[in-house]
C-alpha cells in the first residue's frame, strides 16, 4: 500500500499560478469504478466519502525547473501559488511529487492560462447541466448510489450552448475562453464529475469544489449547504481575471440567482449575462424579482426551462453567433 497523490485543473493569470490536490493515506480500498452497476455503483461511491488525508504531508511541484516544497493542510488538501513568469498559454501540464519510503510518487494534470480573450464562464453543476434533483433528496441520494456515471442525465442542448460560449469570440479554434465549474458538491466527487464533463463532451474547465468530507456521516449531507463557498470562489475567480466580462450559469433549486446577484453588485462592469435554469413547473417570484433587479444593473439575464431558450438569448445580445 502506498499513499494516494490526486491533482486538480488548476489556473494561472499573468503573474500567478494556483494549483491543488489532496494527500490520502495508504488504503487497500479501490478508486471509484465508474462502469460499476447498482450496489457495486453504491459501494464505490461510499468509499469515496470514506477515504483519509494525510495531514503535514511533504508535497513537491515541479516548475520551471525549480522544485517547490510545501505541506498539505490539516484535511490533506494542498494549495501552491506561485509567481508565475512565462510566456504559455493554453492548457499547460504540471507535475506534483510526494516521497513515501525513500520512493518517488509523481502525478501530473495541467492548468489554464487562458490567451488574452474578453469572456470568463462560470457554471453550478447540479441541476444546470447535471440532472441532480436537487429539490428531492431521497431520489437525488438514490440517484448518486445506483447510477453510474454513465447512466447520469444531462439537460438536452447544454452541451450545444455551452461549447459556444467557450470559443465565443475566438478566432483560433485551439484557444478557448477561461471555463469554471463551481460547486458545493466536495471534492470526493472530483474525478466523478471529471468524467461526466468528458463523456457528454462539455469544455474542459477548472473545478473549484467544497472541502473534502471524510465520514459516512458527511456523506449524507453532500452538496447541501456551502453557499458562502459558492460565493466566495466565484468572487475569487473574478479578482483573478478583472479584465474578463463573465457569463454566470445556475438554476433556481438553491441560492444561485441571490449569489449571481450579489456578485454583480460588487463588480459592476464585469458581469455581462446571468442564466438561471428553472427546475419546477413554474418560474420563482423571489428569482424573478432578482433577476429583474439585476437588469437594472445592466445584466442581461435569462430564466429559462431549456437550453434552447439560452441559446437564442445568447444569440440575440451577440454572445455566441
């Protein structure tokens, strides 16, 4: 048995770069089985919320033939960013090593560093393009244990709209505008979500989740709550790129719209567009009154029941041609 390295997408801008993972201790449990059915689905899945970081782990990136040392934190999450002084864009490998009994682990993943561009998307993830039902926690628990990965809905023409909007205003098709998907699901799921993105061919995009939970118990409240991570992360990425116009995406099963709302109102110039999916059978009156007062603001928002209805709107202000 050895310790488990795993790494996340991570992100740079001119000046820095930022990128995460998580240190778990040596266990015989096997990684998530994304092809597993039924009970095996719900076992795999546990584990997942089972697992144990290693606290004051030593962790080592490689960049720029330097070797930079740090520590993981108390829940096994470790976080470098660091100056950053070249001259690549696009999506860039990086590596990240532990040491375990005198033997090298090495894992590698890559970040972004979007091309110069005028376009940042920011999306949730349950119920905006992952079919979730959020708004019934006994069929959204049945759901994340008895359904793969591959057996998982996505809402019709998500991946249509959302491919648009990442090469919006590129003239190079290789390059793509900064994508993030921003969650109060955990980190466990990481590599669940990862795959579901590739499958349904969705742009590749940086995840930025909620701390790791490491119990059953915990496991039975994922994704509830973590609204102020939601706000805070997107406020983040805002700070990161200021010379970006955003386009926000969410649905109306949480808090969404208020946070979208919020967010706007500290940054005046940078929101361009909010779509907010509707996940009953009729339109919120607390989400409409949101929405109409972001108008004012100078937002241009969008309430809607399908995709095909974000892909005309994003067409009529000249977001996507």
């Amino acid at each position: 048995m050895k310790p488990i390295l795993k790494l996340y997408r991570g992100y740079a801008n001119e000046q820095e770069l930022i990128v995460m993972g998580h240190v778990f201790k040596p266990t015989k449990r096997e990684d998530y089985d994304f092809l597993s059915k039924n009970f095996k689905n719900a076992t795999s899945t546990i584990n997942m919320f089972r697992i144990k970081t290693q606290a004051n782990a030593d962790v080592y990136l490689k960049h720029n033939n330097q070797k930079i040392h740090t520590k993981t934190l108390v829940d096994g999450y470790f976080k470098f960013c660091i100056p950053l002084n070249q001259d690549n864009y696009g999506w860039i490998d990086y590596e990240v090593s532990i040491i375990y009994q005198n033997k090298t682990i090495t894992t590698k993943e890559s970040y972004i560093r979007p091309e110069v561009g005028n376009l940042g998307i920011i999306s949730d993830i349950d119920d905006t393009f992952l079919v979730s039902y959020t708004l019934n926690p006994v069929k959204k628990m049945y759901h994340l244990l008895f359904r793969n990965v591959a057996s998982r809905q996505i809402f019709e023409d998500v991946v249509t709209h959302y491919q648009a909007l990442s090469s919006a205003g590129r003239s190079n098709q290789e390059e793509e505008n900064a994508f993030f998907y921003v969650s109060s699901s955990e980190w466990n799921l990481y590599r669940f979500i990862v795959k579901f993105t590739e499958i349904h061919q969705l742009p590749k995009a940086v995840l930025l989740l909620k701390d790791i939970k490491t119990s059953l118990t915990n496991f039975f409240w994922t994704g509830r709550g973590g609204h102020n991570h939601k706000f805070e992360k997107i406020k983040h990425i805002l700070e990161f790129y200021p010379n970006l116009k955003y386009v926000l995406i969410g649905d109306d099963s949480q808090h969404d719209p208020f946070l979208y709302e919020a967010i706007s109102k500290i940054f005046p110039l940078t929101v361009k567009a909010i779509y907010i999916r509707q996940t009953g059978k009729r339109k919120k009156e607390k989400v409409l009154l949101a929405l109409n007062n972001l108008e004012t603001l100078n937002v241009a928002v969008c309430y809607f029941k399908n995709s095909t209805e974000a892909i005309a709107h994003s067409k009529s202000i000249g977001l996507i041609s």
